[in-house]
C-alpha cells in the first residue's frame, strides 16, 4: 500500500512542481524587465558663429573724402571687421594708406599730412593732355608713404577702381604696385592727365561706380558697408579751372553714387561737410569729424547687418577644417 501511495504521489509532486517554477521565471523575467536600461544623454552640439566676411568700399568726393579717416576710426575702436577693402578716386587713396598695414593710426597720421601741393602737380599745357595736373606728385607720395608697395602684399586685401577710357569698361585693380592703381582711380577727368598704364588709358573710377559697393559684393563680401559723399551743397560757383571740374564731377559722381550705394548693406553717408568745397584741403579735421559721426549713427545697422548673417555651425566642424 505504501509503494502504490507514493508511486501516486508523484505526478501530483510533479505537476504542483512545475507550475511553481515557471512563476520562479516570470517573476524573475519581469524584474529585469522592471529595471529599464536608461539611455546615455544625448548633449546637442556646441555652436560658434562664423561671421560673414564683411567689405568696406569709400567712395569718391575730392577733399571732402578725408571723412573716410573718421569712419574708420569708428569701425576700428569698436571692432568692426573690415576683410577688404575697396576704393574709387579718393577712396581709394584713403583706401590704399588704411590696407597698407591695417592700422588707422599710420593712415591717419599720413593722411593729415597731406597738403594740396603733394597731390597736385600743375603744369603748363597740361590741358592740352587731356588735364591739369599730371599725378607724378600723387605717385610720389604713396610710394614715399606705403610700407608695400604691390597691392597683393597689403595687410588688408584692396582693390582700386579705375575706367578703361577707351572701352568704358570698369577696371578693378588688385595685383601690381598701388601707386599708379591709386593714380588711375583718382585721375578726374578735366583734372588729372589720363593715366597710362600696361599700354592702357584709364580715368578716375567715379565715371562709372564711385560708390563701389557692387565690386565689394562682386570680389566676395557678404555684408558691404559703404562710405559715401554726397554733392557739395549750393553756393557759389568757383573761379578756376579746378575747382569748376571738381564741382561738376563732384555733382554727376554723387548722383550716381546713389543708385550704386543701393548695392551695399550700409551706407554711411556724411552731411556735415557739405559746405566744404571738394578742393578745400584746409578742413581735414573738421571732414574727419564727420565721418566719425556718420559712421556712429550707423553702428546699430552695421551690427544689424553682422548678426544677420552670421551662421552658427558646430565648433567640430570649423576646428575640424
């Protein structure tokens, strides 16, 4: 009776046995499921700006662009990047002495060193040249002045605007030596003798942009702040041959250098020295002070303008490069 009780016994054994195992399983397959495995944390990348390359173009204006001096000053003392720049006529004179080394301190003091009789060099007969100053004395004067002499040794990259007499052409120059280049931008027509140049004749670059801030977006600027001088307000009309073709041209550049200024992010353009005539070189600081005050007006736009177009990127990517 004992064998036959325990040999019933144990498929009873057996089957309270396994189903208390399996729940052995189940509890156990559901505390790890409980323990869920946490994801690391997944940080976004850190960010930098780039900021956009920025062009500064001066335009022309005869003495009246001593103000560029000011608005360079401006940009300057608050770290406003200028990556090149760009010069028609005396733009480019004040252009070329700022790009020479990238300090305003060495233009500065070079441009108010400059008298009337370092640029002009009147000469007999000179009309029948096609002008009345032949520009040796302009030439003379940058080589005598400027650390480098060819434009692509400059601290800061530059480029002068002349005009291709024959073809009308606008040229921009951006290799060879800076004298001639600056010569040619500035030789105002009825003013200066043409000036040769590889067997070619050019005259001032206000014939055609003397607010040259297309060729800044052209040569790579995405945001162009420009330096324009208006017309010299009315009033009496001068006696001689200069100062008549500096007012007449002074006229016809400022009015196209307003469609051209259209071509630029910002335009700072100077009022206050409106009574100063374009051949008055007696007025430097008082041109200077103006552009300084024109450029700070202009400042929120300037940043405006920067941080338009500043792209933010991962720093990975710009240390990576």
């Amino acid at each position: 009776m004992s064998v036959a009780g325990s040999g019933r016994a144990a498929p009873r054994a057996r089957r309270i046995a396994f189903p208390a195992i399996a729940l052995l399983f189940l509890a156990a397959a559901a505390g790890c499921g409980g323990r869920r495995i946490q994801p690391a944390p997944v940080h976004p990348p850190r960010l930098v700006g780039v900021r956009p390359k920025v062009g500064l173009a001066l335009g022309g204006g005869g003495a009246r662009g001593f103000a560029h001096i000011g608005a360079l000053r401006v940009l300057e003392q608050e770290k406003i990047p200028i990556d090149f720049v760009v010069g028609t006529s005396v733009g480019s004179l004040i252009g070329a002495l700022y790009a020479d080394q990238g300090r305003l301190i060495d233009a500065e003091i070079t441009a108010l060193e400059v008298q009337e009789e370092d640029l002009f060099d009147y000469r007999a007969f000179a009309i029948l040249s096609g002008g009345l100053v032949k520009g040796d004395r302009l030439e003379s004067f940058l080589r005598a002045k400027l650390k480098h002499q060819a434009i692509e040794e400059m601290a800061v990259p530059f480029a002068a605007v002349a005009v291709d007499l024959e073809s009308g052409r606008t040229v921009i120059f951006r290799r060879g030596a800076v004298a001639p280049a600056v010569h040619a931008s500035c030789a105002i027509p009825g003013v200066f003798v043409p000036v040769q140049i590889d067997g070619r004749t050019y005259v001032d670059g206000g014939v055609t942009n003397p607010v040259p801030a297309s060729v800044a977006r052209d040569l790579g600027a995405e945001v162009v702040i420009a330096m324009a001088i208006p017309p010299p307000a009315p009033g009496k009309v001068a006696r001689n041959p200069l100062g008549v073709a500096y007012r007449a041209v002074s006229i016809m550049a400022a009015e196209i250098g307003k469609l051209r200024a259209g071509d630029a992010d910002v335009v700072i353009e100077t009022r206050a020295n409106r009574q100063i005539d374009p051949d008055d070189f007696s007025q430097k600081r008082a041109l200077i002070e103006a552009g300084e005050a024109a450029a700070r007006a202009a400042l929120p736009a300037i940043r405006a303008a920067i941080a338009a177009k500043t792209r933010w990127v991962p720093v990975d990517s710009v240390t990576s490069r």
